[in-house]
C-alpha cells in the first residue's frame, strides 16, 4: 500500500461531510478545484474550471478510488471535514504525502438539499440495535452513509406492513410467523417496530431450515431483550402451528417454498401476507405456447415472463381465497430484480369476483400448458377443468 493510499484510509470515514481537492499539478489543468458535499445521504461533486461549475453525484463505493485517482494525477491537496476535525493531505511535486489532522472549533457549514427528507418510520437517531449490529447505524443512530440505500429498503418494507396495520390499537395481540427467516434481519426489525413503536403485544416465530441459523437468532432475540420472538427449526411445507395466525411473512424462500408458505398461510386463514418470492423456476420449465412462442423462444424474455407470471397465478389464486390483493415494489429495480412483494388481506368478497380470478388462472394454465404448485396444493392435480 503506498503512502497517498494509507493517508486515505487514515483520514476517510463516513463522518466527513465535506471533501476540497485543490493545488492543480498543473497550470494549464481543465478544472483548478472540487468539492465533495455529503447531502441527503449521497455525495455532490462540484468541478470548478476559470469560467464555470460542472454538477455530478458520485456514489460512496467508488469515492475512495475517485479521490485517489484525482489526487494522483491532478491535485496536491485534500481537506476533509468531519464535525470535529480537519483532515489534510498534501503532496509535494516529487509526490511526497505529508498529512495533518486539525481540532477545529467551528465546522464549515453543511451542505443542504433542495429536496425535504422522507419522513420515515424508522426515523434516523433510534438506536436500533439489530441495525447497528447490521452496521446500517452507529451506536448513536446515524445511518452509514453506504449503508443508506440498505435503510431506504428496510423502511420500505416496515412502510409496507404499516399499512396494513396502522389501525391496530395499541396492546392489541399480533401472532406472527416468519417463514424462511435467515439470518432474520427484517425480522428482528420488523419485532422493534411492531413492539417499540406501535406497541402492539407481539408473538413472533422465525423458521429456518438451518439449525447453526435458528441457534445464532435466539442468541440474538435474548441479547435484545425480544421476549416474544423465538427460532424454530423446521421445513415450510410441513410447519405444525399451535396458535392462531394473524400475519405471515415469507421473505426470498426460494421457487416453490413460497407456494408452500401461502399455502399454510390460507389454510390457518391468516389475516395478512406479505411475501417477496424469488428464483420462480418452475413456470419457466413447464412454459409452452404455439400462439404466443414469441415469449418462449428468447431464453431471458422466457425467464421474466415466467417469473411474473408466477406472481400473477400467485396473486390470483389469493384473490380466489378470499384476499385483496396487491404487488409492491419492495426494492428498487436499480438494486435487483426481484422487487415484488405480494401484500394480502383477507377481506368480504363475492363468489363471481373470486370465480373471476380463478377463471384467469385457468386461462393462462390452458394457454402456457402450467401446473402451477399454488393451483396443485389447492385443488389436486388434473383439476384444469374444475
């Protein structure tokens, strides 16, 4: 590691809310400085020529390179700014790295943005202590400036379920199961939330297939004092429950363990699902169309309609059940594709508007030759005609 890339990794932290390169190596350099300003969360670059201001944003994971690279071939200073000190770099023009760290009194002024920041429900300065042992947080409940996409997405979800339950009142009891919980970020989440601030008396049951996963989250829940959150091991497909079920939540179980979970879900007429399926692989082995073989000949345009179509059946055949139902964006499609989130509420409906959904079902079975898990473990197999 030379020096300039040791001084950076000394002096760079998710603190600094101002960054100046100055001193051009030369006289005839395009741009004479620029300035880096934390605002909102993203980092603003300004590039100053003699005569004029060029605006760009620039992401936290490559600012590190970026300011290596300007300080390696166009400039001989660097100051950044935290709340406490001053850090500088500077170069000679042999490219010798001194550098100096100043106490200072008085910051310069942050940078604003022009636009207000959303209102979140996990509001930045709760010390959460799932999010800090994530490192979304610190211990005094700023948000990691690289991690800030990662909080957008948790309150997302949090936004999602409250939504739905926003009309509970306080004390009210809320069982819960997660199924296909992981490492149960969301869920440890989701448990604060639902106890801390809406103070709804929670009883939550994560399940995994991983028995050194299941024993690392109740270590986890003791430690955060989540009395009323434990880890079971055990399959989704074959899950026994003991107590009635108000809300399911399947997070990323993988193709068909999703069906399974819904299917549990319906069964023990749970009131609301919130599931994020993934890797929908099924559909897309069983597609076959004579008409419409313009979406089956193209190997990823096959992929992607076969995965929507899944969520579509999905969504149908809980309408059918008696749910209304909605598909969210969970994350934005700039992070993944897979940013659907089925939300169902089971609700009155009437028999035509549910014989309608399944009608639909049937329809795109018939026209793309599927048997679906959902429609299977609802109604048997060579029920097409039913």
């Amino acid at each position: 590691m030379d020096d300039l890339t040791k001084a950076l990794e000394t002096f760079f932290n998710h603190e600094i809310f101002k960054m100046i390169l100055s001193k051009p190596k030369t006289k005839t350099a395009e741009f004479k400085k620029m300035t880096i300003s934390l605002v909102n969360h993203s980092y603003h670059l300004e590039k100053f020529t003699e005569t004029q201001v060029f605006n760009e944003n620039i992401n936290y994971e490559v600012l590190k390179e970026f300011l290596t690279t300007a300080l390696t071939d166009s400039f001989q200073q660097y100051n950044g700014w935290d709340d406490h000190y001053e850090y500088i770099i500077q170069l000679s023009k042999k490219g010798k790295v001194s550098t100096t760290k100043k106490t200072i009194k008085t910051p310069p002024p942050k940078a604003t943005g022009h636009n207000r920041e959303k209102n979140y429900l996990l509001k930045e300065g709760l010390v959460i202590e799932p999010l800090v042992d994530m490192g979304i947080i610190t211990k005094d409940g700023k948000i990691v400036n690289s991690m800030y996409d990662k909080f957008k997405q948790i309150n997302r979800f949090v936004e999602i379920i409250d939504d739905e339950i926003k009309n509970i009142e306080p004390g009210t009891q809320l069982n819960v199961i997660d199924f296909g919980c992981g490492k149960s970020y969301l869920t440890f989440v989701l448990y604060y939330y639902l106890t801390e601030i809406k103070k709804i008396t929670v009883n939550m049951v994560g399940l995994d297939l991983k028995k050194e996963v299941i024993h690392r989250c109740n270590e986890s829940a003791q430690k955060y004092g989540y009395d009323n959150l434990r880890f079971e091991l055990g399959n989704i497909d074959s899950y026994k429950n003991t107590f009635p079920v108000d809300m399911i939540i399947t997070l990323h179980a993988c193709d068909t363990a999703t069906d399974y979970a819904l299917y549990n879900a319906i069964l023990w007429k749970a009131r609301l699902i919130f599931s994020v399926p993934c890797c929908q692989h099924e559909l897309n082995a069983q597609m076959e169309t004579s008409e419409l073989s313009i979406l089956t000949k193209y190997g990823i345009i096959k992929e992607r309609t076969a995965a929507l179509m899944t969520d579509a059946i999905r969504a149908s055949l809980l309408e059918y059940c008696g749910y209304k139902v909605q598909l969210l964006e969970f994350v934005d499609l700039a992070h993944t594709p897979k940013n659907i989130l089925i939300r169902a509420k089971k609700v009155e409906t009437t028999e035509k508007r549910k014989q309608q959904a399944l009608n639909e079902v049937k329809a795109i079975m018939a026209k793309f030759s599927l048997q679906p898990t959902l429609y299977e473990l609802l109604f048997g197999e060579d029920t097409l005609d039913k």
